[in-house]
C-alpha cells in the first residue's frame, strides 16, 4: 500500500493551484526527469551525491538550507559550477504550519541572499495559505510528482526506488533527501533511479530557475 504523499493524487494537487507537481520538458523530443535533492549541502552527503550525479551525467536541483549554504559555501558552489539548478528551501528548515506568516517569509527572504533562486521548496511541502499566496508572488513553488521517503527509516532502500518505479512518467519531480539520516536509503535509490532510466533513454535535467534578486 503506498501513502498517498509518495504520489498526490489529482484530486490534491487541484486544490493547491499554485505549486508545481511535474513539468512539461521544453524540448519534447526527449524523456526528461526531474531529481530534486533538499536539506543540503552538508559534507557527509553532498559530495557523495555530485558524484554519483556526475558519473550518470545527470543534473539535478538541489532546494538548499541557507545556513547549510552559509557553513559549506565550498560545497555550494560545487553544485553551481558542476552545473545543477538550486533552489531556496529556507534559512532554518521550518515547517510553515508552526511558524508565523510574516516570520515564515522572512525566514526564506534571508536564504534568498545566499542562494538566490526564484524556485522554492516548502519543508516537509507544508505551509499556509498566506504564506503560499505571499511567496508565490515572483517564485515558483515546487513541490513533486514522486517522493521516495528515503529519510524514512521505517521504510526500506528498496522501497524508495519501488516508489519511484512505480509512479514515475515522462516529467516526474523526484525528491531524494542530503541528510544523515537519508544516507542508505539515498544513495541506493539514486543510484538504482540513474541506472534504470538512462537505460531507458532519459535524461536528467535541473528544473529551469532565475536570480530572485
């Protein structure tokens, strides 16, 4: 049986209006997949997964913590200058639903001036209505088409690459996790989703984003 967060149904998806759940390849001659990557960059998990980015060839989108950004600016600019998208998934890793409107913006305002993307994540892809309608305004809100709980130690590394196997399509917005506590379940189900789909004939590419600022 598979949580429905691993795959929102459309039902869901058409309340919230506003965020992203897949993306339309702008060339469509290709099978294009979307891997996000969020929490990081930390250096017991980050350099491991641009390697293992790199030896697919695949980009990715990594929705970064600014103080993580902020203590390993050598790591963030790695996944810069290899070439990966970023993305603003605010500056303490709050969950929206616990913390106060303007507290909330405020919070991803300052991650803003370290990571400097208009494409933001919500943590836990939890927030308010008002913080949805104010951080709408000039970004793109991505939440997924597939998440493989990888940080979820009651579920098994191959279940989170069963996750993806079982609802990924042409478009898919994949979220993997850099975090201790996702390392097993990460770098099998990463490694198994890059294989598997490359020999498929897809391609790995970063969600497309703009300087917020």
């Amino acid at each position: 049986m598979f949580s429905p967060i691993v795959h929102p149904p459309e039902f869901v998806r058409s309340f919230f209006k506003k965020y992203t759940w897949k993306l339309q390849p702008e060339d469509t001659a290709k099978k294009v997949l979307y891997i996000t990557i969020d929490d990081g960059p930390i250096p017991e998990m980050t350099p491991g997964t641009l390697d293992l980015l790199a030896k697919f060839n695949a980009k990715a989108t990594f929705f970064c913590v600014g103080e993580n950004v902020e203590k390993y600016r050598d790591i963030y600019r790695r996944i810069l200058i290899e070439g990966h998208s970023v993305g603003n998934h605010t500056f303490n890793h709050l969950n929206g639903l616990k913390t106060k409107t303007e507290d909330y913006v405020e919070n991803v305002k300052k991650a803003d001036s370290v990571i400097n993307s208009n494409l933001f994540r919500p943590p836990h892809g939890r927030m308010k209505p008002s913080e949805t309608r104010l951080l709408s305004k000039g970004r793109k809100i991505i939440l997924w088409d597939v998440l493989t709980k990888d940080y979820d130690k009651r579920v098994s590394k191959e279940r989170c690459f069963l996750n993806v196997e079982t609802f990924v399509r042409e478009g898919s917005i994949i979220v993997f996790h850099d975090n201790i506590k996702a390392m097993e379940n990460q770098r099998y189900a990463l490694e198994k989703t890059l294989e598997k789909y490359s020999e498929e004939g897809f391609v790995f590419k970063g969600i497309p984003y703009k300087n917020i600022a």
